[in-house]
DNA sequence: GCTTGACCTCAACTTTGGTTTAGGTTGCAT
DNA sequence: ATGCAACCTAAACCAAAGTTGAGGTCAAGC
C-alpha cells in the first residue's frame, strides 16, 4: 500500500466549520474541551487534518443520542489523534452507544405506553394510575431526590 | 354533588417537596416561574393545595420527554389553577405531548438503525454513510447553522 | 416562653454548550 | 505594498434548571 499522500491538505478553522456545519466559535471550543485536536500554522493560525471533521461528525451524532459532550470526549479519547479513525475504532464507539440509544428508546416507548393509558384513565385515581405519582410512593422510596423513572415501575 | 371538603388541608412546601419528590428549591423555582401557585399563611408562608403535587407531577413528566419548563409551563396555563385538574384537562396535554414523544423515538429510532448499518459500514465511505456527513452535505444546505438531524434525510 | 426546625427573601453560584465582543494579527490577492 | 477577509486570544455573556448561602422570621412542642 504506498503513500498516496504526499502533501495532506490541512483545513483552515472557517473551512473545519463550513464543512461540518459548526460555527467557528463552536471548533474552537470543541478544541478547548480537547474533543478535537491540530497543528498551528506558522502564524499561530489553526490547520486540521480531515480526520477532524470525522470527528466533529462523531460528535453531532453523539450529542443526538443525548450525550454530553464530556462523555463524548472520554470515548473519542480512544480514538487515536494523529490519524484517521478506523473501522474497528467507530465501531467500537458506535457499539457502546448503540446501548445507551436502546436504554432511551424503551424509557421513552414505556412512557408513551403510560401516557396512552392515561389519556383514558384521566390520571385521576390516584391508585391504578402509572404516570402520577401516588402521592406518598416516592416519598416512602426513601431519602434524597426522586424522580418519576419509567425505567422502574412505581410499584 | 355535595361539597364533600369543608376544609381542605393545605400542604407546605416542605411537605410539597417530599410528596413530589423535589427539593424545596424547586418548589420555590417552579412557583417563581408560574409552574404552580398556592397561597400564603398568615405568616407569609407557603401553602398549597394538593393539586399541586399533580401539577409537579405532570411537570416531571413532561421533562422525561425533554420539554422545557418554558413550554411546560405555557401548557399548564390551560389548565385552571384554583382546581383540581379535570380528565379532560389532562387528556389535552397528554395528546399534545404524546406527539412530540412519537416524534422522538422515530428519530432516535432512526439514528439506531443508521448507527447500526454504520456499524457494518465503518463508516469510511464518505459517500454511503448516512450518519456522516458526506463533507459538504450539510454546507449545500445554506447558511446558518447546520445539525446532523436524523429526521431529514442526507440528500 | 423558649428553643428548634422549618420557613422566608435575595443574591450569588453551578453546569453545559456554546456565542459575542473587543482589540489585535495573518495571509492572500491585487 | 496595501487592503480586506479570515484569523487570533481573552473575557464576558447567554439560557436552562436549579442549588447554596447569608441573614432573618415563624410555628410548635415542651
């Protein structure tokens, strides 16, 4: 396999950001939390390989799944910096994500379950409805915040 | 209908907080934002009727399918705050939000199954991708910030 | 009648994910 | 060699959804 590569192209911050559909101010950032990393020009201008915009991709894509972006960048971490992502790196990413999306998807289907029986119970007894809370049973799950956890049937 | 509640017990925000599952800071917080509304004892403290805790009930259901407390809030408006909200009152808001929750599990759902066939690809053909972004995809689509959105598809 | 826990207000602080502004520098084209 | 767009840094600002702290008041049991 040669070097096909004999002078890589380095993106300017303002093409990093037309490219991936950030705003400037948004990559430098992302290179302040250290999600994404690049050289300085001889001016102190940055320059970004293309494996950068992979990257940003990453993220946006992660952030949809609802992840913040510090957790983005301690599994971009694993990424290595200086070349570009391979296969067996995003699939790595993709597959522990993959996860969490699955956890969201069943909280969030329970919930609409939930909604849909009590748009016709009318969520006013108390007793039999799975959405409100039945006044007491989070206060008796003990102390500290609660909150209404689809993910745990109230009883 | 005999009125059946010569006088009804009014709770205080403590009692509010354990009952619903919140601090009482955000009891405060979500009477300074209008979210619910009591009274005051003679003492000028807290007192609520027991409408409030549905009302903080709904409030947190409502944060599960991610919506505002600025948009919770205009919601709640509809409902009267001086009684007990009526089945017809809860069965508007929970049709309106259980469209918005539809609408996000498509999308995640969405995403999953793309994060899926990505997991195959490798996600390094820039041209079959549909989580990438075929680099100036998303610039074609004119000015202005950009999202990776799952909902439209990449061209 | 006094102590103690719950309550009051107001202001400041926190985190996340950035954007905006100010003041100054670089780099490319002409 | 000059002009203009794009770039630089640092600091301030923003919104959401609260929490924390200071300093002071209320209510209830003994």
């Amino acid at each position: 396999m040669p070097d096909r590569d004999p002078a890589p192209k380095l993106l300017t911050v303002g093409e990093v950001a037309r490219r991936s559909g950030v705003a400037v101010s948004a990559v430098h950032f992302y290179e302040r939390k250290g999600l994404i990393g690049g050289w300085r020009s001889s001016g102190n201008q940055r320059r970004y390989g293309r494996g950068t915009l992979r990257r940003i991709a990453i993220v946006k894509v992660a952030q949809q799944l609802g992840i913040s972006l510090a957790e983005i960048g301690r599994r971009l971490a694993s990424l290595p910096d200086d070349r570009t992502p391979a296969k067996a790196d995003w699939a790595r990413l993709a597959e522990a994500w993959r996860g969490d999306l699955d956890r969201r998807i069943v909280q969030l289907t329970r919930l609409r379950d939930n909604l849909d029986g009590c748009i016709g119970c009318g969520c006013l007894s108390m007793e039999t409805c799975p959405l409100r809370n039945p006044d007491d049973a989070l206060a008796a799950r003990g102390p500290g915040p609660h909150y209404l956890d689809a993910s745990k049937p109230l009883d």
